[in-house]
C-alpha cells in the first residue's frame, strides 16, 4: 500500500465496516450522538448520480460530530433529532436555496494567492500603458528600496500582444526594484533594479530549463522564462511572518466563500505551517491537502511527510508536484512539434527523460504520489513514460496536472497506467482567444480534450489554478459544459464538453479519487464528511449562462459554518 493513499484508505475500511451502505439505508448505523442541525423540506443533491447525469436529491440531512448523520426524507431525518437539534426547514428561508456538496478544488496555489492579496494585482490590465499605469501608482504608495512584486498580468489580452519590457518597467518604478509575473507565473519581467540587485546581466548563464531574453544588442529586455525567475526571486526579501499569516487566511477565506470545502494545494513550506498554526487554533475552515516539491530530496521530503499526521482529515501533506514544462501562453510548453505561431519554438522541457525516470524510481519506491504539470504533449507524453517504468506502483493514483495538450494516440495510455488526468477547465476562458494560433487547428481540437479523457475511461479531477484563475468553481462548471466564452459568442472544439453531472462529478468526488479520499468526502452520503454549500440555484437545472452567476450563501465544513454570505468567514 501507498503511504500516502493510507489516507482514505484507513479511513474507508474503518469507517464503512460499521455502517450501513447508503444504497440499503439512508440513515448511518446508531448514531452515538443526536444530530446536531438539521435541514429539511430542501432540494439537496447528495451527489449520488452524478456520472450518469441521473442526480438524486434529497429532502432532508442531519448532521452531528462533523459528519452526516442521516440522508434522506424529511420523517426518517427528524427521527435523529434530540431536543438540542436546531432544526432548519429551508422551505421558510427568505431566499430559494439548493444544497449541494462542497466543491474540492483539485489545483490551487494559496501561497501565491496570499502573497498577489498583498501586492500589485495586475489582473486584467488591458494594455502595457496601463499596467505601467498602475505600477507607477503603486510604487508611490511605497517606502524607498521596498520590492514591488504580485502580477497576474496577461500580454494576450494587450492589442500589439507585445511583452513587457525592463525599460518600460524602470519608467514606472522610481527606482524600486520590481519583479512582476505572468498570470501563469511561468514568465516575468523584472526591472533593471531588481537584475541588478540579483547580479544578473546579459552574460549570466540561465539554469537548465529557463532562458533570459535578449534584445538584438545583447542586453536583457527583462523577461525571463521559467528557472531563470529564480536569479532574481532568491534575493526579493520574504513576507513578514505576520504578512504571510493575513495573506494566507485572505486566501482560505476567498475559498470557503465560493463553496470550496478542500483544495489540493501547492504553496510553500513556510505556508503550510501558518495553516498548521490556524489548524492548532481551531481557525482552518478549509481541508488541505499539501504536495510537497518533487525535486526536493529524500530527506527533505520524508522529514516533510513525517512533520504531520497523514491520517489529518483537515490538514496533511500530499502528492509530489513536479513541473514537466512551462505554459502555453508564455509558449514554454513543451510540444512535439513546433509552435505553429512560433515555428523556432518547441517550449522548455525541465527534464531529460532518464533524469526524470531517476527521480520518479526514488520516489515511488518512498512510497509518494506523484502529479507532473503537463500543458504540452511533449511534456505529457514524457510524464507518462516516467509513470510506464517497471518500478511505478500500480494503486499509485499519479496525476498530470493540466494535461491540456495531449496526443489523442496517448490518451489510452493514461487509462492503462492508472493516471488520473487534473484539469481545470477554467483555463479554456482565457486561452481560447488564442490558443489555436499556438497550436494549430490539429492539434487544438486535442486540447482541454475532457470528453475525450472520460471516453477513455480516464478519471478526471477538476480544479482552478487559483490564483491563476479565480477560485469560484462555477466558471470552471460553465466551461467544461458549454466550451464557450463567457459571453457566449465564441465556441471551442465543442465535441469535447461534458454534461452538467460529469463536471459536478469531477469537482467533488473526481477531486476526492485524486486524493484518495473518496470514501469520505465527495458526496453527502452517511457518515460522509458534513461539507456542503447552500446556492441560491439549482446548478443541475439552471441554464449554462445562468451558472455564472451562481452565488454561495453559506459554506460548512465538518457540519461548521465557515462562510455566510454579507458576514465574515468564522
């Protein structure tokens, strides 16, 4: 057995021996312990059926000791009410409202988020004039020498489509040092006073995988893809404990507000432990599943995993995450062939195959799960052989984050090795003004290709990329349905949308396969994790656009609420 699949699976068997199956009963066996809320005379999806697009709803669940206690209609729920149960009958509530399983996000990055909270966000910015705009009006707001970094800034979206360059960035900053990334944070720009501060000029030799550009003179025009943005972030000062701390709980506090019950995590060591610290102070309203970095050694990464209790339902560490490539908007994605917008250009792949296969051995046989960012089919396919070796494990439940160019003839192959393919089809939104200029009309209609996996027999687990990608998880539902823009005035490649259920599906219990804890959460079943979300619609019944829209009243986790709509998270 995995080490890190002990998780659910301990859970599973000691759980489920003693209860009965939901399919026989809708009440768990002998609840020690009377419900403690109730919520009857409701429209409540338990999830069951979602796969098949047959999603069975409920009137009633009861929920005590951070688990559902009974499922079903109103008379058989009542029956496990006490004289302290409050009873909750959303047939009066001011405002319609659908229960439905709490969203797992299966792809975040909540140190990233925590640290854009605190800085200059650049989302969104339509032009280089503007983000100049803005940086300059933020470095005005600074004290002399402070750093000014965040980002989220996006070329694509500009008219000229032109990166941004050091000298514009120098008549913006007065003088501060400044690094700003991409929104995919596979690229940056960096200012002549931060390459300065970090010793970096036109000759420095960029690290194995990443590159530093330069104009025809020879001189840096600031960008540096992948590794390279390393030179310069090792000597931009660290938060302050107290700054990491408040970003951190912004950040779970957007996740609990969108109705994200549990993420599946990639922040910082020093992240981790502030959400140890709330978890000791009773103040975690998320689940998180913390990976850990794959290129860190043993040691580091056993000592890591032992720091924690594995068998933690609110906070453990992980999958391994390694990054087999960069992105396609920053065209660092690794491809087969060729950008086609960019003929000299097949993107940077971070490894040779027999160093990945080394790697990947040692940690298999350390027992580790192990998720490789994927974006392009190079990338993809390289994953895959690395997973094909002998010495893989075949309960492994491996990942490839992203996947979101594969070569279709591939496609099987993450079928026969188990490999469970983490999408966010969020990403489809942003890049789909351009994405088949990357790469062809060939090989896009392979692209963000989720029917094509689930016809395959690929489980899929969904997430954002937070904060790539806003967290709310109805944008992602709206994508993977209709493969169309937000306004509904461009389609793309449709033949690879899914239904309502399927995407339902991969953003609860797909997310909680992935994290071997299906037999937990996922579904509001007994003796089910209590995580659940009140909406004011009917996600299943409503029209796509209308999804959109979609806004959460309250967030539970662990049968507590942990997000009420126009109150602070508590």
């Amino acid at each position: 057995m995995r080490i890190l699949g002990r998780f659910g699976l301990t859970l599973t068997g000691t759980l489920f021996a003693t209860m009965a199956s939901f399919g026989q009963s809708p009440l768990s066996a002998s609840p020690s312990a009377p419900a403690e809320i109730i919520f009857t005379h409701g429209v409540i999806y338990t999830g069951e059926g979602f796969a098949d697009d047959k999603p069975q709803t409920v009137s009633a669940i009861a929920v005590g000791g951070g688990k559902l206690l009974g499922v079903g209609s109103d008379a058989e729920v009542l029956k496990l009410a006490g004289p302290k149960t409050e009873i909750r009958d959303l047939s009066k509530a001011e405002k319609t409202v659908f229960i439905f399983p709490g969203f797992n996000d299966a792809h975040t990055h909540l140190g990233d988020a925590s640290r854009l909270s605190m800085s200059l966000d650049l989302t969104g910015v339509k032009s280089v004039t503007e983000m100049m705009a803005r940086v300059a009006a933020f470095a005005r707001t600074l004290p002399p020498g402070h750093w000014i970094t965040g980002g989220n800034w996006d070329h694509t979206l500009w008219p000229d489509k032109k990166l941004p360059t050091r000298s514009e960035l120098d008549r913006a900053t007065a003088g501060h040092p400044a690094f700003l990334s991409r929104i995919d944070g596979h690229i940056a720009v960096a200012n002549s006073a931060a390459l300065t501060a970090a010793g970096v000029t036109g000759k420095t030799k960029a690290p194995e995988g990443g590159t530093l550009d330069l104009d025809s003179a020879g001189e840096l025009t600031g960008i540096l893809r992948e590794g390279a943005k390393g030179l310069v972030q090792r000597v931009i000062p660290p938060p302050t404990p107290e700054e990491r701390r408040r970003g951190d709980e912004l950040a779970i506090a957007d996740a609990v507000a969108h109705g994200i019950t549990s993420v599946q995590d990639n922040s910082s060591w020093q992240d981790f432990l502030v959400f140890e610290e709330l978890e000791k102070e009773g103040k975690l309203s998320v689940r998180i599943s913390e990976w850990l970095p794959f290129n860190a050694s043993l040691e580091e990464l056993k000592r890591m995993r032992e720091h924690h209790s594995l068998n933690d339902p609110m906070l453990h560490t992980g999958m391994l995450k390694g990054f087999m490539d960069g992105s396609l908007g920053s065209r660092t994605a690794a491809l087969k062939a060729p950008y086609s917008d960019d003929p000299g250009n097949s993107g940077l792949p971070q490894y040779t195959q027999s160093d990945l296969n080394k790697l990947a051995k040692d940690r298999f046989d350390a027992g580790f799960q192990i998720g490789f960012h994927a974006i392009g089919d190079k990338a993809a396919s390289m994953a895959l052989d690395a997973f094909a070796q002998p010495v893989a494990p075949n309960d492994s439940r491996d990942r490839i984050e992203h996947a979101q160019v594969v070569d279709p003839a591939e496609i099987p192959r993450f079928k026969q090795l188990g490999v469970i393919a983490s999408m966010q089809p969020n990403h489809l939104l942003t890049d789909m003004n351009w994405a088949e200029a990357r790469l062809g009309p060939k090989r896009a209609a392979y692209s963000y290709a989720w029917k094509a996996f689930l016809d395959a027999g690929v489980p899929l687990a969904f997430g954002t990329d937070y904060p790539v990608e806003p967290i709310t998880p109805f944008r992602g539902l709206y994508a993977a349905v209709t493969r169309m823009n937000e306004a509904g005035t461009q389609s793309y490649f449709p033949e690879n949308k899914i239904t309502r259920g399927q995407a339902l599906f991969a953003y609860t219990q797909g997310s909680a396969y992935a994290e071997f804890a299906e037999g937990h959460k996922g579904k509001l079943a007994p003796g089910f994790d209590a995580d659940f979300i009140l909406v004011d619609r009917d996600l299943n019944k409503v029209t796509a656009p209308q999804i959109l829209g979609a806004r959460v009243l309250e967030t539970y986790v662990s049968g507590r609420q942990v997000y009420l709509a126009n109150v602070h998270a508590r």
